[in-house]
C-alpha cells in the first residue's frame, strides 16, 4: 500500500492546476493582466524544470496582486509539498479551500496529513474531497489508508471496494485481502487471494497468446531489413 500512496502523492502533487479562464484579471488592469499571465508563465516553466525557488517567486508575485486567487494558492501548496515543506503546504491548501471549495486542494492536504501521521485529519480531508467529487479510486485509495491509520477497518474495506468498482487494480485487491485479515474476516481474505491468483493466470495466458505473434513479427521485420 506505502507505494501505491508514493505514486499517488507524486501524481497529485506535480498536477498544476489550470487557472480559470479570465482568471487572473479579474479586476485588474490589462497591463497587469498582461505581467500575471507572464507570471503564470514562469511558475509553470520552473516548476517543470525543477527550480523551484524560481516558481515560488513568481506565484507569490501573482498573491502580491490577487491575493484571492486560489489556483496560485494550490499551486504553491503543491510547490511546498515536493520540497517536504508541510507546514506551509497545508497553509496553502487551506487558504485554497478557504477561497474555493475544491476537491484537488482537499484530497493534497489530506496526502500531506497522511505524510506525517495525522490520520483522522487526513480521513477528513478525504471524506471532504470526495462529497465534492467521488469518481476517482486514487481518492478511495488515499481515504482507505487513512482509515486504517485510526483502526477504522470497515470503513477502510469500504473505501477500497468503492475504488475496486471504478478500477480493477490488483495492488487493491492485495491491499483489501490485508485488511480483511486485520479485521479478522480470513475466509473472506483467502476468496479475495484467489481471485488475485486468476488473475494473474489470465495475464500469463493472455501473454503466451501473443507471443507467437510477437515471434513471427519480429521474423518479418528481419527479412525485410534484409
């Protein structure tokens, strides 16, 4: 489960939100207009290259003026968050939520609640973000764990069975096996390790159909190099 959380937090966290169309000049003159977006710029191109000190100044630049844009305060917070810095990430994403209620802000503070062991805030978070929008399993996912953190085992199994209905996942179904033997419930454990198992037959077979294509592909492509 540890690195289904680690891919999660890493997907969630380099996600830069697009702001709102007409967004940033909202109320302000077109010159100034005009240096946000420049600004906007500038964030996104230094984040992508990793120098990120580069692209807080440039969002804080974006605050100085907007001071109530939210999209800048999640995009920091997710700045903060890829260099450890939780304290001030959380504050981001809680000036965000504080501005516009918004399911991303929601489900990253509660990865960085869930970084550093606060659980039952975390599992608020994510009970949050999902009431706003409840089609993504990486929210199930995140909310299981949480759950598991405060002994909450049921709601855990829950949580991840919603996530198994919008995305069959095999690393899930392992995960959900772990829970229901914590919560006692092996018979159901073991019905839930071998439908693992056939899965994983599936996946052979499926791969040993495909490799005599594979085979005769590749001998094709050699006769005609030659």
């Amino acid at each position: 489960m540890t690195g289904i959380l680690l891919v999660l937090t890493i997907a969630v966290f380099i996600v830069l939100y697009t702001p709102k169309e007409g967004e940033e000049d909202i109320k302000l003159p077109p010159k100034l207009a005009e240096q946000l977006d420049k600004m906007w710029d500038i964030a996104q191109k230094a984040f992508t290259d990793r120098k990120f000190l580069r692209a807080e100044k440039a969002l804080l630049t974006i605050l100085r003026f907007d001071e109530t844009n939210a999209t800048a305060y999640n995009r920091l917070g997710i700045l903060y968050a890829r260099q450890k810095q939780y304290k001030e990430a959380i504050e981001c994403f809680e000036i965000a939520q504080s501005l516009d209620s918004n399911a991303n802000s929601l489900h990253n503070a509660g990865l960085i609640y869930l970084e550093t062991g606060e659980n039952e805030k975390a599992a608020m978070a994510f009970e949050q973000a999902l009431a706003l929008e409840d089609n993504l399993p990486t929210r199930y996912i995140a909310y299981s764990k949480a759950l598991e953190g405060i002994g909450e085992y049921r709601k855990a199994i829950s949580a991840l069975e919603a996530s198994l209905e919008l995305n069959k996942s095999v690393q899930v179904y392992r995960q959900l096996a772990h829970l229901y033997e914590e919560a006692g419930d092996e018979e159901v454990a073991k019905k839930i390790n071998k439908t693992i198992e056939k899965i994983a037959e599936k996946r052979a077979a499926s791969t040993l159909k495909k490799a005599p294509l594979l085979k005769r592909d590749s001998k094709n492509k050699r006769k005609v190099v030659m």
